[in-house]
C-alpha cells in the first residue's frame, strides 16, 4: 500500500488501519480498547458527514467511557472531537472555552506540535461570536508558530506546509479587517505570500537578510521603484476544522498603494457580484478571451457583453480612480489564487479602451520581490544574448510522433538575434549542450520553442499554427492541485485521517490504492510538484537526464546560477503552473529564483506569427527605452493595430525588475 515512506514534521495526525503510513503515530492507541476505538472512529466519521449533533453525542459517550477507563489519549481524542464539532455547529461562544482547554493543553505538549492549529479554531470561533480582538491575539501566536516549522527547510516543502496553513493567514485579515484595521490587513497578506521564494532569493543572490515586512517597506517599495502597486487578496469562510474543507474566496481585498505613499482599499463581495466560484468565473473569461472556436458560456451580475467587460468591472473599475493618469507610469499587480491566470493587459473599461491601452503594467508575486530586485548588487551579465529558436522537436513521452516545428518562432529567433548582433541557437544546434556554456554569462535569455506543463493531456489547434499547448500542470489535478475527478477512494474513506499543518506526504504513496496525489487532494499534504518544461534540442550527452529527450525541465532551471537582466519564454502556458499559496509554482518562478532579474511569460499557447511580431517590437523598442514594461506594452499595441483580437497579443506578462 505504501511505495515510500511519508516525511512528517511536526505530525498531526489520527489514523486507524495504516500504521506504517505515518511516522510518531499517537502513542497507545495499540493499547486502547476496542470501545474506545470504535467510538473514535464513529465520531470521525460523523464529523466528515456532517452529522455535527450526533458526534458530539458520541463524543460525550467517548469522554465517559475514557474517564472509567483511565485512558488520557481517549479523553484527548473526546474533548477534542467535542471541540471540532461545536465549532463546526457554528456554536460560537460554546467553542471558545473548549478550544482555550486545548490550546492550553497544547502549550504543555513537549513539541507544541497542535498549538497553531488549535489557536486558529480557537480564533474562528472568536471570530464567529464578534470577539475581533482575542481572534486577533490568537492568530498571530498561531501565524509565529507556522513561520517557525517552515523556517530553514527546502523550497517545496516550504509552499507544500503553506499551503495547509494558509487559511490562518486569511482569518487573520478577515479579523484585522473586521476592525477596520486594513493597513494592518495589507501587511498580513504581503506576508501571506511568495515567502518561500523570497528566502530562495535571499540566500542566492542577496548577501544580507530579506527586506523588512511592515507598511513602511511597501510604501518604500511603491516609492523606489516609482510604481503603484494593486494587491489583490481573497478570504473565504476559511474553515480548515477537519483539514478536507475546500476554501472558495467569497471576497476580494484589493489595496492600491500609489509610489507617494497613500493607500486605498476596497473590498468586494464576490456573491453580491453574481460570482459564486471564483476560479470557476475567471476559467470561464479566460475561455472567452482565449478560445476562439468555442467561446465559454459566463454567468455574471458584472456589467458589460463579454469576458474583458466582466473582469474590468470586478478587478479595476472599483480602484480605476487611484490608478495614475499617464499611461507611462508603472502598475505592479500583485494577484492571489485565480486572479494568476487574469490576462490583465486585455482587460476593457466602458470605453472599449484595453487596460494596456491605458497603464504600464508588471506582475509581482509580492512586494519583497521588488524590494530584493532594486537591493541586489549588480551582477556580471557579459556574455552575448543566447537566443533560441524551433529547435529539432523530440517526441513527447507516450506520443508516436514530435512536436509539430514552428516556423514563425524561428523566424523570430533570427529577428531577434540580429537586434541583438548575436548568433541564434536553431534547429539542431538548439540544444543544451551547446547553450549551457553561456548561461551563467549572458545577459538575456530568449527561448521561441514549445512551452509544456508536466500533463498527459495535450492538445493541438488543427486550425491555427499554435505553440504546443497542455491543460494543466497534472492529469489528475486542476491548477490548485484538486482532483479533477472524485477519486475512487479517498484516504478518509480508507480510514486514513490526516489533520494538516505541517504534514508532507512524499512521491509514490498510495492509499487504498489509489495515488496519494488524489486521495489526499484536500488535505493539501502532498508535496508540491514543480512542473514545466522548455522543448530544445534532445541531447545525447545528458544520459539520466530529461534534458536527453529535450527537455528543459522547472527542476533543472532552479538549479542554474544566472546572471542575466532578462529572460523571455516565448513559449506556451510558461506562465502557469501550479497556483499555491506561494504565487505559480513553473517557470517563471524557476528563472527568478535561479537568478534572473526579470521574465516575460505567457499565460495561455500563443500564436506563432502575431508573437514573432510582438517579439520583434518588444526588442526593438528595448534600444531606445530601457524600461522592459514600457518596451512590451509598445509592442503589445503595435501588434494589437495588425492582430487585434486580445488573443493574439494579450498573453504575456512582465515580471521583475523594469530597469
């Protein structure tokens, strides 16, 4: 049943049936009764179905029997159990006291390993009954005591215990907002992201320790880097009581922090909005936007007749009025969850003006990534540009055929590299072996190859010359790594109750025979893969490696040592990947943190002509302007006069550092 062992950290854990699945299993439970088991395992189950009266009934039952018994794990498991199901009854003010019970018997446990996760059910249910400010107090003990477990461990399984923890975070705005406190809110939600990739870039390319978190730094942010920054956050009920609870967002945050320091925010209630998913709207306009052979049905309250309208209305229009009047001066977004895959340079006021049209925009995974890119000292990016263009296409794993070539990328391969007065990498010489000698040196980095996500499922338009395009970052996953189809046996069903904040389930682990990938989708305890891959050249010298199939892998990227000011991936879908609590985990992540300063990416499979055009403008608006956002917003129109439907032109997105 298990291929490998689970890493555990900190274990939360209850489990009955796998006792080799998890390492420091509670201890006794060999020794306990078989009442005493069996109540446990009905009071569980009772909680997953919902049936919140009954189990505390059998909870009480639990509690009796383990006080004749003398059993101190099962009164634990009952006071416990008690404690979930009150809450999860939305009996506020009875919750409190039970959870301050347990949060004082966690801070007596030798490793506290359950204190985080019962201050922030204490603090819902302070939440739930008005008391703001003991919430407060709760959450960020509870938020410490996450920081703490993450500290000092590798880049993964940092973004992978985030992601079961983030829902603290989230409360913890909810509450500072509650209070009217939302400058205090903006600090908790810069803080609630891309952390793992800050101290990735700390301890690569930065000789002193990560800038500060407070208000003062991102108006300082705003200031050095002459931008207004619009950072978006999404808060839901965040109940992660039982660990399976899904969080859909039911209001946006948005703040608007303009380069002389003055703040705004606005909040929007997503329901009220006519949006009852999310993620499920933002597919829905993406599709629009996208697909012009099937444009996708959108359900929505917004104003407006297509997609472009919709997001407008949603994202903009409720803070067009703290956007600066130049359309040269600097916007960074900063999205959350969905809002990643928003084509915000396609977005349309009532006007009919796009948001390019208007502004100069960059995306930003958080603002100490800014603050990291204007810090860091001046490397030494001499070597000439390394171009790549439609290398000699390898066949994918599982396919009988290669990659179809791409003309037009390899027309703007040469364009590029003679404004560039370099030699481009084509064809056959397109592979690693012969580009590897100058990547440590060169100071940009161009690929106009196949962009691919680590999928089964593929896809070629038979009616547009399109760059190869992959669904999602995994077969069995949707971008935010949940199922995306009911699997046939979920851990709990197998018996298997993980309780998570600081659980991570390794490769190869199955559960009921069922991939743990799946089976514990929910739960969010499955170590985060870093998916995507650069199509080159196969390559015989690279006999272990994905690089011999052609493959320029997200792993073997984060492992380089770059110096260069620019990196373009004029490619497909290498702006997507897996959406996490730490920003898109792919490639655009994989360059910064190997040390580039900036990329441009796309957010969907670009069309070959109309991107060889765009490219060509960008780089040859880049000689007369240094500003890299600047440059790619000229092309963007430029292209838009010959091209001007959004999906020729509207993919890609800046990120970095401008100058």
């Amino acid at each position: 049943m298990v291929r490998s062992p689970l890493i555990s950290l900190s274990l939360i854990a209850t489990l009955w049936g796998l006792p080799s699945l998890i390492q420091r299993l509670p201890a006794a439970i060999a020794a306990e009764t078989n009442p005493l088991v069996e109540l446990t395992q009905q009071g569980l189950q009772q909680l997953e179905s919902g049936q919140f009266e009954a189990a505390l009934r059998t909870y009480r039952q639990l509690l009796d029997q383990a006080e004749r018994e003398g059993s101190d794990r099962a009164r634990d498991e009952a006071r416990l159990g008690q404690a979930k199901a009150t809450l999860l009854a939305q009996r506020y003010s009875e919750a409190i006291p039970q959870w301050e019970q347990i949060v004082t018997h966690e801070r007596q446990t030798p490793n506290h390993s359950g204190l985080p996760l019962a201050l922030t059910n204490l603090a819902l249910a302070q939440f739930g009954a008005g008391h703001y400010r003991g919430a407060e107090t709760a959450l960020r003990e509870a938020v410490t005591a996450w920081d703490s477990l993450r500290a000092n461990l590798a880049d993964l399984d940092q973004v992978t215990l985030f992601e079961q923890q983030a829902h603290t975070y989230r409360l913890l705005q909810k509450t500072l907002v509650a209070q009217g406190n939302t400058d205090a809110a903006l600090v908790v939600a810069e803080a609630s992201r891309a952390q793992s990739l800050v101290e990735q870039l700390v301890r690569k390319h930065r000789p002193t320790a990560a800038p500060p978190l407070d208000l003062e730094a991102i108006r300082t942010a705003a200031r050095t880097e002459k931008t207004t920054l619009v950072i978006y956050a999404l808060v839901g009920d965040e109940v992660r009581v039982l660990g399976t609870e899904a969080n859909e967002p039911t209001t946006l945050y948005s703040w608007v922090v303009s380069p002389q320091g003055a703040i705004a925010f606005h909040t929007l209630d997503l329901e009220a909005a006519g949006i009852e998913s999310l993620r499920t709207f933002v597919r829905q306009t993406r599709t629009q936007l996208i697909d012009r052979f099937g444009r996708g049905r959108v359900t929505t309250t917004l104003p407006g007749d297509g997609a472009a309208d919709y997001l407008y209305q949603l994202l903009i229009a409720p803070i067009a009025a703290h956007l600066p009047r130049d359309p040269a001066a600097s916007v960074t977004i900063l999205p959350q969850d969905a809002l990643f895959l928003v084509p915000f340079a396609t977005l349309r006021n009532p006007a009919g003006n796009y948001l390019i049209e208007s502004h100069t925009l960059q995306v930003a995974p958080n603002v100490q990534t800014l603050a990291i890119a204007a810090t860091t000292p001046e490397r030494s990016s001499q070597g000439t540009a390394v171009i790549v263009g439609n290398p000699t296409m390898p066949t994918l794993p599982q396919q009988d055929r290669p990659l179809s070539a791409l003309p037009g990328a390899e027309q703007e391969a040469i364009a590029v590299a003679n404004l560039l007065n370099t030699t481009p990498f084509l064809g056959s010489q397109a592979s690693f072996t012969q580009i590897q000698p100058h990547l440590a040196t060169a100071s940009v980095l161009h690929f106009a190859t196949h962009g691919l996500l680590s999928c089964v499922d593929t896809q070629i338009d038979p009616n547009e010359t399109l760059r190869y395009e992959l669904r999602c970052p995994d077969s069995q996953l949707d971008w935010y790594g949940n199922a995306i189809a009911p699997p046939a046996s979920t851990a709990r069903e197998n018996n298997v109750f993980v309780n998570p904040g600081a659980v991570i389930v390794g490769g190869n682990v199955f559960v009921g025979g069922e991939a743990a990938e799946t089976a514990l989708a929910r739960e969010k305890v499955v170590r985060v893969d870093l998916p995507g891959a650069l199509v080159l050249t196969a390559d015989d010298e690279f006999a272990t490696s994905d690089l011999k199939d052609g493959f320029l892998t997200s792993r073997e990227i984060v492992a380089l040592d770059l110096t260069a000011d620019l990196v373009v991936l004029s490619a497909c879908d290498t702006g997507q990947g897996r959406i996490t609590g730490d920003g898109v985990v792919g490639l655009s992540r994989s360059f910064l943190a190997a040390g580039a300063e900036s990329v441009v990416v796309s957010l969907w499979a670009i069309p070959d002509i109309p991107t060889a055009m765009l490219m060509t403008e960008f780089y040859r608006n880049l000689r007369s302007n240094p500003d890299k956002a600047a440059a790619l917003r000229q092309a963007m129109l430029t292209t838009m006069e010959q091209y001007p439907d959004p999906f020729n032109w509207g993919a890609f997105v800046f990120m970095g550092d401008r100058t």
